[in-house]
C-alpha cells in the first residue's frame, strides 16, 4: 500500500482479529461449507431450544428454522440469522421459561451466523458502503466558521435536514433539492462578500462590551438602578491620531413597572462624558458618539450609578407577571474606531486568511499567477483536498472573466470564484478517493478523506491545517494515534459531545420541548397544589401549594408566607416554583410552590442538556470508562438543577461537577433530567417511551415493532370505573397476549422509571397512588426500583450497553445503518472495550482504527459487485405496474 | 437586532388589504407566455381553465387521522350537513367537495410491521408502499403535485412550491424502522429524493419575489440570478467532471445534485419569458412566528400569494409532519396531538383531539375565504380555479387505519370539478383521485398512477 504503517492500536486490532480467524479457522477446520456445518452442529442446536416455535409447523413471529428450499435459501436470508444472533445475544431468545442453550452452544451458533452465514473474514472485513455524504447544517456552519471566520446561520436559511437511524450524518437521507441548491449559491455569495476583505489595511476598530466593564462585584452588562456602582475598562492607544468612539447602552426592566431610578455617568479619562436621570423604561436606548485626539498610552472608561431610590424592604411585586420587578443599565458596546489618519490604519481582519501579498501585483501576468494562487489555497482548504489543475483552470476563468469587466477589481474576481467554490458539489459533498493505486475489492481511503473522516467525525467541521499538512506528507496514517488524542483534547471535540448526544439521547430536543409543568404537577399532586385566583383570566397562573402530608420535612424555603400555605407541608425538596417556556423562551405560565420559586426556564433546560453532555465529556478528556454513563457517583449541576434533584449546596448559575449524595437516586444517563423529560409526554410520563428508549439507546436489544392494528383495549380499560395508576393501565395492555410479547420487553424498564415525573422530578405518588418501580427484566433479573435497574445492567448488561453504543457511534462517525456485515467489526471493538475496562479511548480508537472507517469498497472493483453501479432508478417507478 | 413582531404584524394587515382588493391582474402574465405555452395535451389545457385563467394544484396535509365521527357530514350528494369538524367551511360549502371511501392500502402495514405514521405520509401522495430503511435506501415514489410539476412547472416561475410549518425536527429516531425522511417530506421528486418543504417565511417570500424592500426586490432577484448563471455553468461543469470519479450511490447521489443545476438553469433561463417578477406591496416577514396559529396562517397566506402572482401552480403544505405531537396551548390542550390520538376511546381525549382537528381546520377555511375572495383575470375567483386537497394519510388515529381517508377537495378546478357535495366512494384507492387531478392538470393520460385502479368520474 505504501502508506506509513498502521498504527499500534490498529495493529492490535488486526492481531486480535487474526486471533478470531484462526479460531474460526480451526473451529471449522476440515468443514466444507457453511451448509454442512449448520447440520452438523447448529441445526440440532436449534432443534433442541428453538424447534418448539419456530419449525414443525409453528413459526411464531413468522420465523420458521426448517422450511428453507435450499442451502442457498437457508445461507441467503441475512436478516433472519442477523435477528437470530440479535435475540440471542440479547437473552431475549429462548424465552426465560424455556431450556436454555449453553454458553458454548451459544458460541457455536453465533460464530457460524458470523462466519459461517454471513461469511465475515475477520482478517478482510467489509468496510462496507458509505454514500457520498453532504454536510449537514451543523457541519456546513462548522465548515465556514473554520474556512472564513464567519458565522453564517444554517439553522435559519437551510431546512432541517432529514435523518436516517437517529443522526443527521447518514448519506442517504442527506438530500439535495433545486431549493437547497439555490440557497447554497446564495449563501455562497454572501458569506464571501461577508467574509473576504478586499483592501489590506483599514481603520482599527475595537469593541468593548458590558462584561468588559468591571469593579466592586458589579459588572457593566447589568447594572441595578439600586446599587451605588462604579464599574471600568482600560484602553491602550497604540498609535497617536484620531479617534472615533460610540458607547450603546439599553434600559433593561422587569415587564411590570418599577420604582427605581438613577444618576448615571459616563467618565473617559476621570473627565464625565455623558450623565443621565434614568427610569423605568424598558427597553430605552441610548448611543453616544464622540472624538478624542489620542497620544499613544492608556485611556479609563468607567460608569457610575448613584441610586435615588431605596431598595424596597418588601419585594415589588409585578402585578402582571407575579414575580419581582427589576430595572438595570446595561452596557452594550462601546466602539472604538481610529486613528483614522491612514498611515496608522491596521491590518484588515482576516486579509492574511486569504491573501499573502499586501498589494495586488500591476504587472498582468504575474498578477494572473497570484490569483491562481490565492485561489487554490482557497480551494483545497474547501475542498479539503488539493484541486486539480482543470478545477483550478476553471476557477481562473471565473476570475478572470469578472476581474477583466469594466469597474470591477482583482478582488471582485477572486471573490466570484471563491463564490463557486463554495457553490461547487467538492464543498458541499465530502468526496472520498482510494489510495492512489490501491486494488482489491476493498481500498484504503486517500489520506485526505481519512483527514476529513476524523474532522467530520471528532469536530464536525474540516480538518484544521495540522490533519492537512500530514495528509500533504502521506503522514497522517502513521501519526493517528497521537493525532486522535490532540483532536480529543481540542475544544472542538465539544462538537462530538454535543451532536452526537444531542442525537442519540434526543438531548438536542430539551431546550424545545413542551412540556405543561402545571398538568404534571397538578395531577401527582391533587393534594398538595392547586390553583388559585382567577387563573383562565390571568396571563400567569400562581399555584399554591397548601398542606399535604408526606415524610419530608419542611425544607427552609418553607417558611416563606405565601397564599394558602399550610403547616407541616410536604416539600419537594427545596419547595419549587416552575416556569417552563416554549421553545426555551422562558414564557409559560409560573408555577409556585410553597413561596420559594424557581423555573424550569431556558437557563435550567440549558442545564438540563449540559449535564449528561458534561458528563460524557469527563469521560472522553480523562479517558474514563463509559459504564459511568450507566451509574455514577457524581454529576453537573448548578442551582436550578440541583434545586430540581434536591441536593443541597449548589449555588449559582454554573454548571460544576457534584458528589452525589449517598441516598440521591441520580447518578447516570438514565435518571437524569433531560433523559427523563424527553420520554415523556407533555403532560406525564411515558413508560413505554422509557422502555423503548432504554432497550434503543442503551441495550442495542431489539424490540419487536408495534402490531399494526391497536387491538382492543379501550373496552377493559373503560370498564373500570376508578382511577387505575398508569401501571394497571399497562398491566390490561400487556394482558393481551399480542401486546405483551413486545411490552412484556417495555414497560418492566419504563415503569422502573416511574419515582422520575415528566419533567425528572422524585415523586412518591402518582395520581394519588403510591409507585410501585418494582419488576422483572424479560431476561430474568427483579429489581425494586430504577437504582437496582443500573445495578444488573452493569452486572448483567455491560457487553450489551458497550455493543450498542459502539453501534451508535459507528453509525453517526460512517454516516451509515448498521449492516450484517459489521457484526464482525462491531464485536472486534466490544471485546476491545471490555478488556479495556470500558475506556473511551477503546471505543474511539477502535472505531477509527476499523476498516469500515478507514477503507471503502472498490467501486472500480467487480468483486464488489453489489456496490457496483445502480442501475438507473425509473424516475416513475409509481406510474409503471409494480 | 430584528423585531420581528411589528413586521410580522405589518406583514399579515398588509397582506389582509392585498387579498381583500378586487383583483390584481398586473400581477399576472395571464396573456403573455404562459397561455402561448399552454398548448393543448390530450384535451386539458396545461394548467389552464377553460375560460383561461391558470388552474392551481395545492395540497394541504395534516397529520394523525381525524376523529371520525365529528368529520364525515351527513347526508349525501347535494343534501349533506357539515359536522363539528368541517362547520368552518360552511360559508363556502358550494366550493367544497368531502370525499368518504377513499384509501391508501399501500399505508397498511403488509408486511412491513409497525410505522403508520410513516407510512401514511409516504404514501399519501406517491400511493406507492414505501421502502422501511432506516436511511439506507429511501424509495417512495413521485409524488403526484410532482407529476404535476413536471408538465406544467414551465408554465411558471416556480414549477411547485413546497412548504411546512415544522420549522424543528424532532432528533433521534423516527417511526419504528422508517427513514424521518418518509415523515417530514410529501413531496417526492423522484422514488430516492423526496423535496423538504421551506419552514421560514422570509426565505419563502425572498424566493418568490427577491430580498430587500419592496420597490429593491425586483433588481435584487436580477443581481442574484446573473450571479447564479455565472456560477451555474461551472458547478455543472464540476459536477460532470467528479461523476466520472465516482461510482454507484455517489453517483446517484451526485445526480440529484446534478438534476438540481438544471432545474435552477432552466429556471434562470425561463425567467425572461415571464416578464416582470411581481413585487408585492408588503413588507417581508420577519421569521418564523412566535405563535403557530400566526404561523399556520401566514405560510398559507405565502401559498395564496405565489398563487394569486402566478408564481407557482403547484403547492404542497406539510401544515404538521404525521405523527406530530404538538400542543396547543393556544386553545387550551397541553397534550401532545399524537399521545391524545391514541385515545384508546376516552371521551377526553377524543374531545380533545376534535378540537385539534377543528383548530386544524379553520385555519384551512380561512385561507380558503381569502382565495374565495380573490377575483382571478377571468372573473372567477382564485378558489374556483383551484383543486385544494386538505387531509391526512391516517383516518383514525386511534388504531392507524388507512381506509375511508378524511380529505377534502377544495375549489372549482376552473368548473371541471362538481364541488357543493358529499360524495361517498366506499372503498377506492386514493391514486384514482389523484389520477382524474392530474388529467384536469393537463398532464397526458397517465396509464395509472401508485396502486390506482381507475378515475374517479363523479368529482
């Protein structure tokens, strides 16, 4: 092949999968063929514990082991021996009530449907088929940050992208329509003008903002009308001339009025620039231009507030909004522009990204070179691979063809190509190429398209110079390892934890979803809340919580006076008050409970989604075990969160790491907050969502799909007259024997969640009846409550959870489902995890290190004939008989 | 900063004043090229109606089924009485048509187990069985508004337009084993690319009629498209030379990208043809709205706006993806729409979800008052000229059955259609409807169409 060598981790790999091959080589040493051997040692294997079902007639679940015609028949239906290995592998099948095989009856069949069915050379695996991928909108926005130092916002001028098996990184789903396409080309056109800077030198300009203000405790982003303040920031002039400065302030008040007011003064130098009487008037600018001629040294801007109102001994109360009113200054900017004499003007940000030369050169031919060079470099970091001398001839005529009209420039023309550039299907597919050379009917990917696998995967963006200069050397190969673990290490990798959670525990839904806290309060706790006042008619609704009974001891936030508040109330730990908006924005109606408030507003559902992010973000930097997603001994919080959990001590608006108190019911994904509300409904839980998310996201165990048709339930349900808790619901459903083969699998697990309400809050009760979370896995194991729950899957499940995360993460780092063919692939990585202890960096490298990420088949190649041109699809396939 | 409220706002009252005016024929070319391009194919004139206005092609879907018993009318033919569901379109019951026994069989699930939801909005109109991949290999069909599109879409500025009011998708998967693919799209170009629908009002109107205020847009949609057909030549160029590289689904791939160019080319190079681009007086809106009633409504308003300029004569509106779990807090249901579909015969919730199908619904009928309001350049009004399909690919929710669908044939097809009735099917597949639309579209008589057995005759 040529290239460095293989790294030390896929060298290992390779040696554990010689390993399996000789095994198999040897297990099957002396068999012909696969078809011989199912008799000889995997028919009477089945016969033995599956027969009873599943032949002589019977096929439950339409599977049936002895109707194959043929050998071929028999070897042929993939899907029925990858569901075969699936069940098994699961303990799902044979059902806890039947024999069971052996451990080493088990090995038998699972290594003949890996080697013997599906033909897996462990030594040669498939890297199987990946389509040509476009980048998605986080990728492109990522990209173009990267690539031009711009922020555009795909989230707003591009549709949603579509996904295939929960990610958005799926190639085949990833389409182009005439309208994206437009939209690329206008976007095109207008990051360039955007981003590229067409003049070498300009007028220096400096912001400062609110943050940038600082002094006593206060802070210039927000200050109170009823705080004496003087907050400052400095300024170095560097050159003398003149300069241009604008300061931008707002009035920020509470929606309802305030009292406060205020003397506030603006000083540049000790001397007062500007000085204002300032009242409640929300939303009130105000901008202040002035010069100064300037020596080079330091300037101090500073403001001062002078409260001319007491602070109120009582809260001020807004009558609309049922919460404090506040009014605050608030610093925006403060713009400094100069000197404006142009000897002194600086460099224009972001020139050098694009070009070398200060000056243009007068001479046409040299001045045409430039261009060729401005643009390739342009170009390859776009495309993420060298263009090649006919793309770059093209791109030149486009230079040329603008720069050579009348009134344009040589930067018009080198912006209009650039324009093409990023119009071109080189930048918005991600185009892989073989090794040059390679034959087989597999090849490694050209280390360009590995570069750019590792950057889509790890950053979701383009691969920064350091992956390109090795892929220019042929380098990136033998350095892979050490480059992993720098690309882990980068900030960037945050991409990885944030899209890849985002996606596969839903985590990118928090910040959106609705939920009516009042409804999921309310209807837990008859008791304890209820409405008061007039709450159709208000635009808020104030619950009040009165007296209840429970074993809580009343919690500080307790003595509050509120409204109807009894004694020897119950408290949900600190009392709490919710305000859960849609779409994050923190408008919905305010709930509060025993007079201590507090809201599930866009800063809690922030929370929300950072804790497991931060959780699995530990666990990638410090290389920890990723069973602790399972069950931990600590978590992130910060007060509101905390405040949520009922742990105590965590003050403040950021996000730290908290030792769990020894009886906390938290501690791993599955009790989480963010988990647990977006398997809710808006208005409860959803025990079914939470099983089949469990079974989904963390066992990879196989659910069979719902029947199509609801069989009849509303009939024993309706029957019952009294309140049924959402358990003996269940119980009716899974009475039916259609509904329980697959709720039998569900809700055990769900329910097992039922102490967690919709929005992740500990109950006791649920619509007035006590919980039961007790039950029994399918596979066997009873359990009392979701803490024994994360015990057995960690005893029992770790080999399950490990393979279904690993097929998570293949799936959102190839870009492709899962196949038969990755079996092989996947359990090489398993074990790996396993005798690793479950270390991130197992289940990273051995996904960078597997043929799937690193080769493709040959589409030049006949061997791999099934990935060989598809015939044209009739692009009427609906309007022809089918 | 944007304030998006106040322009919003402007944006609907001006709207309301733009559509409430008699008529606008200065909005459209109804003499220039479009009527010399509307040659006769088999009868139908392409697009056209009789008296010579064009004929517009829309689809409004809605997602999990309807609760039946508040939707079907009673009475038959002539003789019927709106129920609770359809009372919104009693102003105008002569320009609509309800149409029971029709199905989808290709929705039920055969073989392919568990995914209603998917299905009933792949199939809705393909009328194929779509493919259950996960993402894999997507195959539908075309659709029938693209069918549609592909004989009359160079009649017009757009060949179709597609739209949604489901600006976020849900993440994870989504309907047991099928592609979100088969959920957030109805429109299908080809069996493999289905077209996502435009979820932002703005970037839907600065499409139609350019970016900038009005009086800039006209110059602002030139620049942009002598900028496009400079880039045009050479990312086709690009394109030809990377398929030569690759093989099998890249190549695919890169095919609809490829099919893209040329649409957008054509496009550009038809532009001339249709003379000045309109440029509405209205300011254009801000974003997506904050509420989604206002939502709901100004994407329709967009719809009856590109049909009032003849922009387009072919839309699609995804007013929410199949399966969506929506609530409506704006009239008091905090429940999620899909969870309360399977009501499982709680009287609650069934109540519940009929006043979704309601909310649902009104908004349907207030975009149809407007269109009825609208004098098109024969006189007629815009809904008289139209064939407005409202409905769902489930019909009850509850049990995700795909037989006697809840849809509603809106307007008059330029009086090739009967509409003022109750007609009852009992039991034909919904592609023989589809079939006798694109007929009075002008499409040549297709042999058939999805699992068609047949025209419908009496519509």
């Amino acid at each position: 092949m040529g290239n460095g060598g293989a790294s030390s981790s896929l060298r290992l790999a390779i040696g554990v999968a010689m390993g399996i091959a000789s095994f198999c080589a040897s297990a099957w040493a002396g068999t012909d063929r696969p078809a011989e051997q199912f008799r000889k040692t995997v028919q009477p294997i089945l016969s033995q514990y599956c027969f009873d079902c599943h032949a002589d007639g019977s096929n439950k679940g339409k599977v049936a082991f002895d109707e194959f015609k043929s050998d071929q028949d028999l070897l042929g239906d993939t899907e029925l021996w990858w569901k075969v290995l699936k069940n098994v592998r699961a303990g799902i099948m044979p059902p806890q009530k039947h024999p069971q095989p052996t451990d080493s009856e088990k090995r038998e069949l699972v290594n003949w449907i890996k080697y013997g069915a599906f033909a897996l050379d462990p030594a040669a695996p498939d890297p199987g088929r990946v389509t040509l991928r476009r980048l998605n909108r986080v990728e492109y926005r990522n990209t173009i940050r990267d690539l031009m130092g711009v922020d555009f916002n795909t989230t707003e001028e591009f549709p949603p992208d579509d996904t295939g098996y929960g990610f958005d990184t799926i190639g085949d789903v990833l389409n182009v329509s005439p309208m994206l396409l437009e939209k690329y080309m206008q976007a095109a056109e207008k990051i360039v003008n955007e981003a590229v800077p067409t003049v070498a030198r300009s007028i220096a300009d400096l912001q400062l903002y609110g943050n940038d203000f600082r002094g006593g405790g206060a802070n210039g982003a927000k200050l109170s009308f009823y705080r004496e303040s003087n907050v400052a920031a400095k300024f170095t002039a560097r050159r003398p001339g003149s300069y241009h400065l604008t300061l931008n302030m707002v009035v920020r008040g509470s929606f309802d009025f305030d009292p406060g007011e205020c003397d506030a003064a603006f000083t540049v130098d000790g001397a007062e620039q500007w000085h204002e009487h300032l009242k409640w008037e929300s939303g009130k600018k105000l901008q202040i231009d002035f010069d100064r001629n300037w020596q080079p040294g330091e300037h101090r801007f500073a403001f001062e507030i002078h409260p001319l109102k007491e602070i109120p001994k009582e809260p001020h109360i807004g009558p609309n909004t049922a919460v404090p009113t506040t009014v605050d200054l608030q610093v925006v900017s403060l713009d400094i522009q100069g000197p404006m004499e142009k000897q002194y003007w600086a460099e224009t940000k972001n020139f050098d990204r694009y070009f070398p030369r200060e000056e243009v050169p007068a001479d046409p031919v040299e001045r045409k070179t430039y261009a060729r060079q401005v643009i390739a470099a342009f170009a390859k970091k776009a495309f993420r691979r060298p263009a090649d001398d006919h793309v770059l001839g093209r791109l030149v005529e486009i230079y040329e063809s603008t720069a050579s009209q009348s009134g344009k420039t040589f930067f018009d023309g080198v912006k209009e190509a650039m324009v093409a550039v990023l119009s071109s299907p080189r930048f918005v597919f991600r185009v892989e190429k073989p090794e040059p050379g390679a034959s087989g009917s597999t090849v490694p990917l050209d280390e360009y398209s590995l570069a750019s696998r590792l950057s889509y995967f790890l950053w979701s963006t383009m691969p920064d110079d350091e992956l390109m200069s090795l892929a220019d050397h042929h380098a990136l190969r033998a350095h892979l390892n050490e480059q992993l673990k720098r690309m882990l290490k980068d900030p960037r990798s945050q991409e990885l934890v944030s899209n890849f959670t985002g996606q596969w525990l839903e985590l990118r839904d928090v910040e959106g979803i609705n939920i009516n806290v009042f409804r999921v309060l309310r209807q837990d706790n008859q008791p304890l809340i209820h409405p008061t006042g007039p709450a159709a008619t208000q635009p808020a609704r104030q619950v009040i919580a009165s007296a209840g009974s429970g074993t809580g001891a009343a919690a500080g936030g307790g003595a509050a006076a509120g409204v109807g508040v009894g004694t020897g109330r119950r408290d949900f730990g600190l009392g709490a008050s919710f305000r859960i908006g849609k779409n994050g924005a923190g408008s919905g109606p305010l709930f509060k409970l025993f007079g201590v408030q507090f809201q599930l507003d866009s800063n809690l559902r922030r929370a929300l989604r950072e804790e497991p992010e931060m959780l699995f973000a530990e666990i990638m930097r410090n290389d920890e075990s990723i069973a602790q997603l399972l069950d931990t001994d600590h978590t992130y919080l910060n007060e509101k969160l905390a405040a949520l959990y009922k742990v105590d001590g965590v003050a403040g608006p950021d996000m730290r790491r908290v030792d769990l108190p020894k009886e906390s019911p938290r501690g791993g994904l599955l009790t989480m907050g963010a988990v647990l509300i977006v398997t809710s409904n808006p208005t409860r839980t959803s025990p079914v969502k939470r099983g089949q998310f469990i079974l989904d996201n963390m066992l990879g165990m196989p659910t069979p799909p719902p029947p199509a048709a609801v069989p009849a339930l509303e009939a024993s349900e309706r029957n019952s007259a009294k309140t049924l808790s959402f358990r003996q619901v269940l119980e009716i459903h899974r009475s039916e024997p259609l509904c329980a083969s697959c709720h039998g699998r569900l809700d055990p697990l769900g329910l097992s969640l039922e102490n967690f309400d919709a929005i992740g809050m500990w109950r006791d009760k649920e619509r007035g009846l006590p919980i039961d979370a007790a039950g029994q896995l399918l596979t066997g194991e009873s359990f009392h409550d979701a803490h024994d729950v994360k015990g057995i899957l960690i005893k029992n499940h770790l080999p399950d959870f490990y393979r279904c995360l690993t097929e998570k993460m293949l799936t959102y780092a190839l870009g492709r489902g899962m196949e038969a063919y990755d079996v092989e692939t996947v359990d090489q990585i398993v074990e790996r995890l396993q005798h690793e202890n479950g270390r991130f960096s197992a289940l990273i490298e051995g996904i960078v290190d597997s043929a799937a990420f690193q080769r493709r088949r040959n589409a030049k190649d006949r061997m791999a004939g099934a990935v060989g041109p598809v015939a044209a699809e009739p692009q009427t396939g609906n309007l022809s008989p089918n | 900063m944007k304030q998006f409220t106040p322009n919003r706002r402007r944006f609907l009252r001006g709207l309301g004043a733009f559509v409430a005016l008699p008529a606008f024929e200065s909005l459209l070319r109804f003499d220039g090229a479009a009527s010399a391009a509307a040659a006769t194919t088999g009868g139908a004139r392409l697009a056209t109606t009789a008296t010579g206005a064009p004929l517009r092609f829309a689809v409004c879907y809605v997602p999990n089924g309807a609760i039946q018993s508040a939707f079907w009318p009673t009475g038959e033919g002539k003789d019927f009485t709106f129920a609770r569901t359809m009372e919104p379109l009693k102003d105008f019951r002569d320009q609509v048509q309800v149409l029971s026994g029709l199905d989808h069989l290709n929705a039920t699930a055969g073989n392919d187990g568990g995914g209603d939801h998917a299905r009933a909005s792949g199939v809705f109109l393909t009328g194929v069985r779509v493919k259950k991949t996960a993402g894999a290999d997507i195959h539908a069909g075309v659709s029938i508004d693209q069918v549609a599109a592909k004989y009359v879409g160079h009649l017009t500025r757009f060949p179709s337009l597609e739209l949604t009011c489901d600006a976020v998708h849900k993440s994870g998967n989504c309907d047991t084993g099928y592609s979100c693919a088969y959920q957030y799209n109805i429109a299908w170009q080809s069996p493999t690319t289905p077209l996502a629908p435009e979820p932002n009002p703005r970037l839907l109107f600065e499409r139609l009629f350019g970016a900038g205020a009005h009086g800039q847009r006209r110059a602002a949609l030139q620049a942009r498209q002598a900028q496009q057909r400079s880039i045009l030549d050479f990312v086709m160029d690009d394109a030809h030379d990377l398929d030569d590289q690759l093989g099998g689904r890249d190549r695919q791939k890169l095919d609809e990208y490829l099919t893209s160019v040329r649409d957008v080319e054509k496009r550009i190079h038809a532009a001339e043809s249709f003379g000045q681009t309109p440029d509405p007086n209205l300011d254009t809106p801000a974003g997506v709205p904050a509420g989604y009633t206002e939502y709901v409504q100004l994407m329709y308003d967009l719809m009856l706006l590109a049909f009032q300029t003849d922009s387009t004569r072919v839309a699609t509106f995804l007013v929410a993806n199949e399966g969506s779990n929506r609530s409506f807090g704006q009239i008091g249901i905090s429940e999620g729409h899909h969870y309360l579909s399977h009501h499982m015969g709680a009287k609650d919730k069934i109540e519940k979800v009929s006043k979704i199908d309601l909310f649902y619904m009104e908004q349907f009928a207030r975009f149809l008052k407007r269109a009825n309001e609208i004098k098109d350049v024969d006189g007629n009004s815009l809904l008289h000229n139209s064939m407005i399909l409202y409905g769902s690919g489930n019909s009850d929710g509850n049990r995700h059955t795909h037989t006697n669908l809840p849809v509603v044939l809106a307007g008059g097809g330029g009086g090739t259609l009967a509409p003022g009735r109750f007609t009852k099917f009992g039991g034909r597949p919904m592609s023989n409807l589809f079939l006798s639309l694109a007929d009075r579209m002008g499409a040549p008589s297709l042999p058939r169409f999805g699992d068609s057995t047949d025209r419908l005759t009496s519509i």
